[in-house]
C-alpha cells in the first residue's frame, strides 16, 4: 500500500500570506486605490494608481506626494480636500475630479479617513473610478440635449410634451407666448382645461387619451380653438412618447398655426362667391330690365290710348310707378354686380355726405343723433355722385335700422396713404369714410354675409343695401370693412382712390327732357334686340312717334337687313348682349355696310367698358333700360339732329 501525502489543513501556505494576497486581490482591482499618511504621502497604491501616476515601481512613488505628479493647482485642491477630512474626518464621496496629467481624464473620486485603535485619524483610503468614457457620453448627451432645446425653442411651431394624465411637462417658448405666459412654471403639471374653453379641452383632451391608449398618432389634424380671445386654427399632430422598455408614458404634440392661411382661404371663398353673387345678380338685373321694358312701355301707350279714362289712367300710373321702383331694385343689384359706374367726375365726398344727410335728417328719429367730423381739405375722387350718395344713404339707413330708442350714428371723413396694398384697393393717396353707430351690432356668422343680396336679418330690413353698397365701392375700386359685435354696435370703413385721372371722352346718357312726335315720319329706325317683348313694345313705342320699324333678333339678323333692305336706314337701336352676335361686332359690321348709320347703345346692364367702346368708335349715345318712351323718342331725335 503507498504511502499517502500528508494532509494539511486547508489553505494553510496561503493563509501565513495574508499580505500577499490582500496585495494580489487589489492590484487586480481596476479601480485606483491608495493609502496615504497624515502629510498625504502615498503610503501604498495599486497596480492601477501606479500606472495612472505613469511609475513602474511602487517605490517610486512611496513617501511622494500629489504635488510630485500633478500640475501645482491641482495638486494643491488635491491637498487640501484631504487636510480637510484629515481634520474632521468626514468622507469624500463620487467626488468628479478633470485630471488633465497624461490626458484629459475624468475620474469619481471617494476618500475615507483611516483610524487607529483608539479612534485617531492616521490617514487615508482612496478609491479613484475612472469616468471619462461616462463623463464624455454624459457630454455628448448634454450637447445634444441643448442642441435639441435651442431648436425646439425656436421653432415657430408649438411643440408641448404631455405625461399619460394630458398634464404638460414641457412647451417651448411659442406655446409660452400663445398662451400668455412667462415661463415654463405658469404651465407644468397644468392641462389644457386650465386655458381653453371646456368644449375645446374636452376635445383636445379626448384626442390625446385615444393617442396614449392605442399608440396610433394623430398626424396634421386641422383644429380651432378660441385662446386667449380669438379664434386661432392650428394644423397639429400627436404621436405616442415611449421609454427604452416601449411602453408609453405621454405624448408629443406639434401644432402649426395655420389662422392667416386660414383668413385667406376664408377670403379667397368669400371673394369667389360674391364673385359668382355678383354675376348672378347682373344677369338677374339684366334680364328684369327688359321685362319692365315692356311693362313701361306698354304702360305708357295704353295711357295715350285711354286718356279719357280716369280710374284706368290711375291704374297705369300705378303701374308705371311699381316698375319705376322694380328698375331702381335692379340698377341696386347693377350697382352690386362688377358693372361700370354710370357717370364718373371729380367729386369732393364731403359735399355729396352733406347733401345726404340733409336728405335724409328729416326721416331719422329725433333719439338718434347724428355727428360729422369732415376733412376740411380731403381729396377729389373720381367717382358718380349718384353712386355715392346711394352708397352713404344705404349705410345710414343700415345704422338707423340698428338703433333701438336713443342712441348715435357718427361719421367721419379723413384722406390717408396706403402704403400697401389692401384689398382692391392700390397703394397710394387714399380717403377715408367711417360710418359708426350705437345699434345693437351683429353676431360673426350675420357680419360674414352682410354683403350678400338679399340677405337679411331683423337688424338689417334692406335686402340689397348693403350688397348695393359692396358693389358701388368695388366698383370704383375702393374697398370696405365691417367690424361689429352684439350690443357694441356696427364699424363701417370705406376707402376709395383719391385723385382725378385724365378726362374721359364724354357720352350722351338716356336721362334727357320728354320730346315730341318725329318731325319726319319716314325715318327708319333698325331694333336690334334678342328680348321678343324688347322689340315688341318698342316697334309700338317708335311707331306711335311715327317711325318706320325693322327688327333684328340677333347681330347676325342686322347685318343682313343692313346689306339687303333697299332704302335709307337712318338709325338702330342696338342691345350689346345678345347670342349669335353681339353688340360690339355687330357695329363694327353695320358701320361697314352703312358707314352713315347713326346708332343708340342699349342695355339692361350699365354704362360699362363695351358700351364706352362703342361710344368711342362714333356711336350716337347710350340709354340704359328699361326707358320711358319720351327719353327713347328723345334720343333719337338727338342722334339724328331733329
């Protein structure tokens, strides 16, 4: 049997090392460790600290001190943070120190003092972690951080970032400016049912919670909100906010205001339709005054043939007056619809303001008092008096209708310089017409249609006032703007082109003194007219004036009579808008053929740029309809120098 080896007690060689193997477990520590007297000598290191002093040998640095090895002021704040907790024996602890010996390093330093056996301070422990790669990530992250604050800051556009409850815990500096606020505290931990209305937080709030429950963003939603007291329309998206696990712990919500853009469409639609309004009612206009052609007309000859006829005589009058006030009706909708502007002249608008508010004090109540403050030195403009009368009696009779009981209508006139451009209306000298009153003001949807024909409400009784207004403005390419509110009454601004360009030729209106019976029956008077009751009534009406009578349904019509009728045609009443050929071709056609033909523009429509045309190129004179039959004998007599 061999002999065993002897068994000794287990780790025994090691254990008569105690030294040498506390100096191997903490030379294999990565952190420095050191030990230093009450001088903050080194007393021992580990491998570690003595490669991180740069010495190969422990003797090398035993008995040497931190102003040895380290630039002086950093060896002297070494030196006194240990003489301080040599002195009171507090600890120093993950104290981050920026060693810049052999590269710039960062390392978290902790020291503990060291006592004896009866509880005296013989030196120190210190343990040195180094962090650079930490403090240089910490860095980087910091840098990006504020890279991402200075551009969220100053961002136009509101960026907010809410916790699962909707409660903000950040918004940058145009969420802080919309909402009225100086700084990030007036809004952290709050929500939005601290700043909106409640149906408008409700929403908002809603939206947000189905954002955070399903993790589905909610990507440029327009939305409006009334903050701090207007409405603002913002293009906003929403999109879940999670942590490094995934689970979502808010949201991230970025809203454009888009509340000009907005305006503008608002305007550009607005514009639109008054655009189409405003065709529609020419044409309406158009078409009813040829209707009342045909009541005038035939109104009038039945009264020459019943004038012995007393009660019947009384009816025509009736008659002859109801379509006297119809044709006013369409000349207020001719005056909405982009029409020309009759007779425009050099005007001063503080004399046509003058004259009709002395027409019209005498129908005001005695309760309303009126107040003017004119311009003693305001600017011509270029404009039809008519127009403008209409025009401020129109808003008057809008401001009186407002009033309930006592109140106020104040008025003001004032020249101005555009500086850009506003509306319709060019740059430049500018006078300015304000209409205010005490009424009882409109709601937002009333004061966004209030230039629409026929548009009315209690407060305003005239379907076309306003709208007749909104056309003899645009007309003379001016622009006006309402501002109201309910109960804080009605703000009307005008504002028109000063100035007075160069003249324009002149042309003879329908608006002349009642004529007699032609003076030479055998004159042959060419109607050219697309209305069957147009050519009807006034073949009758020329005949009775002892006329000779041919009728055209069309240009193309009057050509062909022109070319083949085989006497003398001394005059034709031409109407300009008509199918097949118009007005204007049809002249140029007819002057060929008879270069002597004296011709009468006629139309439903006003005076407007084709008619100026016409009159330009020769033709006699332009009357408007529906005309009475002594202003048509009349002008015809003028044209043909009876």
């Amino acid at each position: 049997m061999k002999d065993e080896p002897t068994k000794d007690p287990i780790g025994a060689e090691l254990l008569t090392h105690p030294a040498l193997l506390l100096r191997a477990l903490i030379d294999e520590i990565p952190d420095q460790i050191f030990v230093k007297d009450r001088q903050s000598r080194f007393v021992m290191l580990n491998r570690p600290a003595l490669e991180g002093l740069g010495l190969q040998s422990y003797e090398d640095a035993i008995g040497e001190t931190d102003f040895d090895f380290f630039p002086p002021e950093l060896a002297r704040r070494y030196f006194d943070m240990e003489q301080e907790l040599l002195r009171t024996g507090i600890p120093i602890v993950d104290k981050q120190v920026h060693v810049t010996r052999r590269g710039d390093l960062w390392v978290d330093s902790t020291k503990t003092a060291l006592f004896d056996a009866h509880g005296k301070v013989i030196g120190l422990l210190g343990i040195n972690r180094l962090i650079t790669e930490q403090k240089l990530a910490e860095e980087a992250l910091a840098e990006e951080r504020n890279q991402l604050r200075t551009l969220i800051e100053h961002i136009p556009d509101h960026i907010y970032i809410k916790d699962t409850a909707s409660r903000f815990l950040l918004a940058n500096k145009t969420v802080l400016k919309a909402m009225g606020l100086a700084d990030q505290e007036a809004i952290l931990g709050k929500t939005d049912y601290d700043f909106f209305a409640p149906e408008d937080a409700d929403r908002f709030f809603a939206e947000e919670q189905e954002v955070i429950r399903t993790g589905q963003p909610i990507l440029n939603n327009e939305v409006s909100a009334r903050y701090p007291d207007k409405v603002h329309w913002g293009l906003t998206s929403k999109v879940p906010l999670r942590d490094r696990q995934g689970q979502i712990v808010g949201l991230v919500g970025v809203n454009r205001d888009i509340s000009e853009r907005k305006m503008d469409e608002a305007a550009l639609i607005e514009a639109s339709r008054m655009e189409v309004t405003s065709t529609l009612a020419g044409g309406i206009a158009h078409n009813f005054n040829n209707l009342m052609v045909g009541v005038l007309g035939n109104a009038e000859l039945l009264k020459t043939q019943l004038a012995g006829q007393t009660q019947a005589c009384a009816m025509l009058n009736e008659i002859v007056s109801a379509a006297k006030q119809a044709a006013e009706l369409a000349q207020q909708m001719l005056a909405f619809a982009r029409g020309g502007k009759y007779l425009p002249r050099p005007i001063n608008l503080n004399d046509i303001l003058n004259e009709a508010l002395q027409l019209q004090k005498r129908s005001f109540s005695p309760r309303i008092t009126i107040h003017s403050e004119v311009a003693p030195d305001l600017w011509p403009i270029h404009a039809d008096p008519a127009q403008m009368s209409q025009m401020i009696m129109n808003l008057c009779i809008n401001a009186v209708e407002s009033i309930e009981g006592d109140g106020w209508i104040h008025i003001t006139t004032q020249n101005l310089v555009a500086e850009t451009t506003f509306g319709g209306l060019k740059p430049g000298r500018t006078v300015h017409l304000a209409i205010e009153d005490s009424g009882c003001g409109m709601a937002e949807e009333t004061l966004a249609r209030i230039f629409e024909p026929f548009y009315t409400t209690k407060f305003q009784g005239r379907g076309l006032g306003l709208s007749a207004v909104y056309g003899i403005i645009n007309n003379h390419g001016g622009r006006i703007t309402a501002s109201s509110e309910q109960g804080r009454g009605s703000l009307f601004r005008i504002y028109l082109p000063a100035g007075v360009p160069d003249a324009e030729p002149a042309g003879t209106t329908g608006n002349v003194p009642p004529g007699g019976v032609a003076s030479n029956p055998c004159r042959v008077i060419l109607i050219i007219d697309d209305e069957q009751v147009v050519l009807g009534v006034s073949r009758r009406i020329l005949e009775h004036f002892g006329y000779q009578v041919l009728e055209a349904h069309n240009g193309m019509e009057a050509v062909e009579i022109a070319h083949d009728h085989p006497g003398q045609i001394h005059l034709a009443l031409l109407d300009i808008g008509m199918p097949i050929m118009g007005g204007v071709e049809a002249y140029g056609r007819l002057k060929q053929i008879r270069p002597e033909l004296k011709v009468i523009v006629c139309s439903g429509y006003e005076r407007n740029g084709e008619v100026q045309d016409l009159l330009d190129r020769g033709a006699s004179a332009f009357i408007q309809k529906p005309f009475r039959a002594n202003d048509l004998n009349q002008a015809i007599r003028e044209a043909l120098g009876a």
